[in-house]
C-alpha cells in the first residue's frame, strides 16, 4: 500500500503550479513562434533548440550534483564555497565549449541547411546553460521550490516578451533566440536573491570529492535522457524536406509538453528520495511520484488521441495533416520518456547506477530505427515509439546496483 507523503505533494504541488505556469508561458511562446515564423522557420527555431537540448545535458547534470550535495548539507558556509567553485569552474568550461560550438557550427550549418550567424547565435546559450543550473540546484537541493518557481517564471516572461516583440519586428528565427538568451541572461542574475543567507555567511571550504565521482553517473544519464529527447527532431531536419520537417516539428512539441508536464515531479521528488535514511521511505517517494506521472500522461493521451486537430489547429493556426497524424504516437513515445526519466532520476538519488553506460546503446537502436524507418513521418514516428519501449526496457533491467 502506497503511503500518502506530504513533503513530496507539497514540493510537488509547489514546482507543479511554477513549473505549469512556466510551460504555459513556453507553450505561449511556442504557439506564438508557429503563428508569427513560417513552418519551415518553426522547424529551424525547433531544430536549434534541439541541439541546445543536447549542450543542455551538462545544465541538468550540474543541476542533479549540486541538489544531491545541498540536500545533505547544512553548513551555509560550506553551500558558499560550493556555490563559489562550482560558478568558476561552469564558467571556464562553458567558455570552452563555446569556442568549440563555434567551430562545429561551420559542418554543422550546412548539414541542417541553417545559416552560420543563426546557428552562433544561438550558442550564446552554453554560457548560461552552465551557470543557471548552479544557482537553481541550490535552491532545489535546499527545497526552496518557491524561490526556484518565481525564477523560472521570470526566465518564462522575459524569453516570451522579448521574442514575440523582437519576431513581430522582422527579426523572424533571430529574434526568438535573442529573447530566450535574454530571458536565461535576466533569470540568472536574479537567481541570487533566493539564497542571501548563503552568499552572506562566512565561507568554509566543502569537502567536494564525492561531487565529482557522483557527477559521471549524473552526466551518464542526463546526456541519454536529453539525447533521447532530441535527437528525433534533428534526425527528422535531415531525413525530409524542410516543410515536413516542420510538420513534424510541430507534433513533436505538442507531444513533449508530456515530458515538461511531468517534470516538476521527478524534480520534487528527487532531493526528498536523496536525503531519506531508509530504502521504505525512498520506495514511497517514488512510489507517490509514480502514481501522479502516470495520471498525468493518460490525461494527455487521452486528449491527444479524441482531439489532434483541434490542438494542433489552436496551438499551429493550421490544419496540418500530417501533425494531426502523428500526435498520439509521439505522444506514447514521449509518455514511455517520461516514466523511463523519473525511474532513472530515482535510481540515481540512491546511487543505483551500475550499468548505466548501456543506455548509450540504447541510443544507438534509436538512431538506427529512425534512419532505416524514414520513409515517411509515419513509420518514423512509429520508429521512434519501438525505440522509446526498448529504451524503458532497459532503464528498468539494466541500470542499477
């Protein structure tokens, strides 16, 4: 029997209205871009939000370290000096990693048939995708599910704003990346306000060692699960043709609010299962957790399945065929992702971790089946559903003690 726990409804209660709020304000942005861009300039926004997908293991990696360390630790002292290292050491290798990008987007450009100063430009992001997470895992790691809600939805409101006004304008794909920078750049400053206690304590050097060694697991399966969850789209920007591409695009958004919706649960739940004592405590976290993933994504298949054109109209201004199509089986995809995510998220809080470098070949089964089912959207998409039952296969059987 699954034992009701409060810590957990409430942090989820909590991050799930912020969170909400946050993807309301994303979906906005998204329904705006759909409207004001081309469909073949919504796949090139999709595509390149793709790829920061992929950069962006690192920011959910850092962000899983930084929660795992604070929730066990009470010194602020100690919390300063990790805040201090961890923000030098993002800087000086996201600055790295920037150059780097620079120099891939040349091939890279012209494989997606994008611009190079679109794709730069777009860059930018890998020097706050590094730095954010360092702040925002503070405030998770220390439960301050207010303060991190009130962040995002100040980086939601300042990315929507800037690049509907800036697409509105003319500056058509560049406008609706300068926005989201400008959002990141804003959020991050004020991320601050949320631990003063923290930064005006008196420092005390952390002990960081076990930082390091917990953080390759925590890259491992951060980078698979972001892999995963990009890679269709830049696959499907290189198979078809722009417009299909974008058709595609478009489902594939609707049926990924799935994976964002459920969030806020994996990540309430993740600092709570860390710090638990006990293997019963943990198991009922992740039991409550599971309970509440599941309702929400049969809600959104339900949905997905008796209205794909109605949704894909309203959030598109279009009745796109093809989209309407494919929404419901991207929609299995994405809700398989999902739980696949919250399992491995609660194996790594308990350092259940063990053979997670299989999951890198599970990766390679999706691009395989989606390069040789891509003869049309449809055996694509359905493609991408087998790939996402096998990928859980594996999280469940593979990865553990």
């Amino acid at each position: 029997m699954v034992k009701i726990d409060k810590s957990l409804i409430r942090g989820s209660l909590v991050l799930l209205v912020a969170f909400n709020l946050f993807n309301l304000i994303n979906f906005i942005f998204h329904f705006g871009m759909a409207r004001l861009l081309t469909i073949s300039d919504y796949g090139i926004l999709l595509t390149l939000f793709s790829i920061m997908y992929l950069l962006a293991v690192f920011s959910e990696s850092i962000q899983l370290v930084i929660v795992k360390y604070a929730s066990r630790e009470d010194d602020k002292g100690k919390l300063k000096n990790l805040l201090r290292r961890a923000l030098k050491k993002s800087f000086f290798v996201s600055l790295f990693l920037f150059v780097t990008y620079l120099v891939v987007a040349v091939p890279l450009s012209y494989l997606l048939k994008i611009e190079y100063p679109l794709v730069a430009l777009t860059g930018f992001m890998i020097l706050l995708l590094f730095a954010l997470p360092v702040t925002r895992g503070l405030l998770q790691g220390k439960k301050r599910f207010r303060s991190l809600g009130v962040n995002m939805l100040i980086e939601g409101v300042i990315k929507l704003g800037m690049a509907l006004v800036l697409v509105y304008i003319g500056w058509r794909v560049y406008g609706a990346i300068a926005g989201t920078i400008l959002g990141l750049m804003i959020a991050f400053f004020l991320s601050f306000s949320g631990f003063r206690d923290i930064t005006k304590s008196k420092e005390k050097k952390a002990n960081v060692k076990n930082i390091y060694e917990y953080s390759r697991p925590a890259f491992g399966i951060n980078l698979a699960i972001l892999l995963f969850y990009s890679l269709d789209v830049i696959l499907a920007r290189i198979f078809f043709s722009e417009v299909v591409a974008g058709s595609y695009a478009i489902a594939s958004i609707l049926a990924k609010t799935i994976f964002i919706a459920t969030q806020p649960i994996s990540r309430a739940m993740f600092p709570l299962s860390a710090e638990n004592k006990t293997k019963k405590k943990s198991e009922n976290v992740f039991l409550n957790s599971f309970v509440i993933t599941m309702l929400a994504v049969v809600a959104a298949l339900v949905l997905f399945y008796f209205f794909p054109g109605i949704i894909v109209k309203i959030f598109s201004g279009k009745s796109i065929t093809e989209s309407i199509g494919l929404l419901f089986y991207l929609g299995i995809a994405i809700s398989l992702l999902s739980l696949a995510n919250l399992v491995l998220l609660y194996k790594l809080s308990l350092g259940k971790v063990r053979g997670y470098m299989y999951l890198f070949l599970l990766i390679a089964v999706e691009v395989f089946l989606l390069a040789f089912f891509s003869k049309d959207l449809l055996q694509f998409s359905i493609a991408f559903v087998t790939a996402a039952a096998i990928f859980l296969w594996g999280v469940i059987f593979l990865v553990g003690e």
